[in-house]
C-alpha cells in the first residue's frame, strides 16, 4: 500500500511538473519561452562536407572555333545542407548547395594566352530517406530539385561559353553514423546529370562531413538557462549611418587571403543610412544567441554615386564572449538573409535580379544598468551566393550603430 501510495504522489508530482512545464512553453512572454528551440529549428540540422568533387569540362564544351591548351579542373569542393528538418526517424528535407573551391580554368584559348574561369554551382532542395543499418548508422538516399548556375566568359566580344541558370534533377546517397544527441559523422554523394542543351557536363560529389542537430532540450536545461541572470536583449531598435570615409580595409581584411571569413564585393557602397529591428528567440545559458532581424536600408555607391535601398529580413548569431559589471561585449554574424535590392546594376557592376542576400559581421556592446543602450560596428555584404550568372557583390564598408534595448 505504501508502494502504491508513494507512486501515486511521485506519478502526481511528475505531471504537475510536467503541466508546470507545459504552462510555461505556451506563454510567449514566459523566459522559458527563449531557452528552448523553437518550432522551426526543433528537429532541424546543418551539415558540412568537404571533398571530391568533378565536373568533365572540355574544349566540347566551348563554342565552335575555340580550343584550349589546357584545362585546369580543380577537384576539391564543398556541399552544405544551409537547413535541414527531421519529420521523423525515416524523413527529412533539406536545402543544399554545392560548389568547387576553385574555378574550372581555360588556359591559352587558340593562343591567346589567357586564362578563363568558369563559375559552377548546385543549389538543392531534396527529399532525404534514411534507414537504419546497425546501431548508430544508417544509409540514406535523396532526391530532388537542382539549380543549375554557371557563369561563362566571352572573349573579344564573343560568347565562348555562355552563361546558364536552369532547374534539373539531384541525387545523392550515403552513410550516416550518430556520435550523440548534437553530432554526426556522414559520408556524402551528390550527383546532377549532364545538360547538352546548354553543353553542361554532369557534377558528382563524394566527401566526408559532420552534422549537427537541434534536438529538442529537456526541462532542466530550459530551466537553468532562463534563471541564470544572464542579460540576453527580447527586442533590439538600432538606426545606423555608414561610410567608406575609413575606406575599405578592414572589408578587405577579412575578404583577402590572409582572414577569409567574409566576402568583398565588385560594387562598392559609399554611405548608407538604416533602420533594424531584431527580436530575440533563442539563447543558451551565457554566451550564444539566435535573432530574427529586419532592415530598411537607403545606400549610395561610390563611383556614380546612383542611390538604390534595400529591405531585409535575417537571422543573426549573437556571441556574448565578455560580461563585465559596467558592459556586455559581443561578436555577432548575419548571413544569408533574403534581401529585395532596388537596382540590378551598380556602377557598371551586374549584381543580378532583385533578389539577393544581405551578410553581416561585427562587434558590440550592451551597456546601462539595464543594458539598455547598445552600440555596435559592423561591415556588409550583398549577393546572391550565384544562384544567378551575374552576382557582382555589393560591399558596404564600416557601419556604425545605435540602439536600444528592451
């Protein structure tokens, strides 16, 4: 009796805790609300592969009339799953793209002694199907929709190959071994079929990678992370002015081959005025943090100074690395954001459609008993990752920002 009456009261205990639990997920305005993933990125991954990749590019592939001495494949390429959903233990979607990390290279086209670059790359969205084999690994196969897009050259006023941007099929297969609730290991294969349409040969993929999941946190984690005490801004209104008055070192800096983990761009932005607001959803227990952002931006080029705006929407990672009694320090990075730009043309640099990308990076602080003045400076980027031929980047030099938190 004792037995039944103690697990009685435990089982009662459990699901009060449980509906407590309940209660607090569903209240958007509770803490608990931003220390667990939410719906979107529940279940969902990204993925990195680094390998082989080849392309059977040859003089066939040129206009008739032109040939080339030697042509340079280079053959170690990458394949991202940029957001991957687990439906279940069988299903999952996901978005790709795949591109060499150098160029294929024309070399002394009918003795010219020039060398020509063609761009290549492989945007996807796939159905995945996996299967477990044995414990901790299973195989998988996809399939799905491609987008083709290569960037060709012309010579003396004459295509020699022509650009393309077209959709087509995808495969791929591999392994997927599990390490623990955030990691995997995973050997990939992609694979597009050749075009002769547009004398496209066919791209294959095979390289080894790792995955990592946002599996859903338990309770106690939830729990800590929003009790900690830790200042992590619900809302943030920032407006800010940019200028090449500094010029552009520090873009270079970071785009150049000595720090490369931004991007340059052709065109080049001289001034810039805008307004953001970024809304919290995610954060863990001290450092890092996950916001929803949106932008209203009004930029001048630098050459022909021609005024063109761009309105963003944008998911930023935020590192808060140093909290100190005075200030909170903090490294953030954007990337990816799907823009509308005004101008398809900047100072004679074909940037490509409407649509393209706004990319991100900086540093800022928090500051005020309540943390609630924020300052922060930061460099940008617009392009379309060459999902279209033309894709001259925008580059906007040094940022300044101000803002406030609450």
């Amino acid at each position: 009796m004792r037995r039944l009456l103690g697990f009685l009261v435990l089982r009662l205990f459990s699901m009060t805790a449980n509906a407590q639990e309940e209660v607090l997920k569903a209240n958007t305005d509770s803490p608990y609300q931003r220390t667990q993933y939410p719906l979107l990125l529940s279940d969902s991954y990204v993925s990195v592969s680094v390998g082989y990749i080849t392309y059977p590019f040859s003089n066939l592939n040129l206009e008739a009339g032109y040939k080339a001495d030697v042509i340079s494949i280079p053959h170690v390429g990458v394949r991202l799953v940029l957001f991957g959903h687990q439906f279940n233990k069988y299903l999952s979607a996901q978005i790709t793209y795949m591109r060499p990390v150098l160029w294929v290279n024309y070399k002394n086209i009918n003795g010219s002694r020039s060398d020509k670059t063609v761009w290549m790359n492989v945007a996807g969205l796939t159905a995945k199907l996996q299967v477990p084999l044995i414990k901790n690994l299973s195989i998988f196969g996809e399939g799905g929709l491609g987008i083709v897009t290569r960037k060709g050259f012309i010579m003396d006023g004459y295509t020699v190959i022509a650009d393309a941007n077209y959709p087509y099929m995808l495969y791929g297969a591999g392994l997927e071994y599990r390490l623990n609730n955030k990691w995997d290991l995973l050997l990939t294969t992609a694979y597009s079929p050749s075009n002769s349409g547009v004398k496209q040969p066919h791209t294959l993929y095979v390289g080894p990678g790792f995955k990592y999941k946002f599996y859903t946190l338990p309770p106690e984690t939830v729990r800590r992370n929003a009790t900690a005490g830790y200042f992590f801004p619900k809302h943030l209104l920032q407006v800010g002015l940019a200028t090449n008055a500094w010029g552009y070192g520090v873009n270079d800096f970071f785009a150049g081959k000595t720090f490369p983990v931004f991007w340059g761009g052709d065109a080049n932005a001289k001034q810039g005025v805008f307004v953001r607001y970024q809304r919290n959803f995610f954060h863990t227990l001290k450092v890092f943090s996950i916001d929803l952002g949106g932008s209203l931006a009004y930029w001048k080029s630098r050459d022909e100074q021609k005024n063109f705006y761009t309105l963003s929407v944008y998911p930023l990672f935020r590192f808060t690395a140093i909290r100190t009694k005075p200030v909170d320090l903090y490294f953030m990075y954007s990337v990816a954001g799907p823009t509308f730009i005004s101008q398809t043309e900047i100072d004679g640099n074909a940037t490509g459609k409407h649509f393209t990308f706004q990319d991100m990076m900086g540093m800022g602080l928090f500051a005020g008993k309540n943390r609630e003045l924020n300052v922060e400076v930061n460099i940008g980027h617009y392009s379309n990752g060459n999902l279209f031929p033309e894709n001259a980047g925008v580059k906007i030099p040094l940022t300044f920002n101000i803002g406030m938190a609450f």
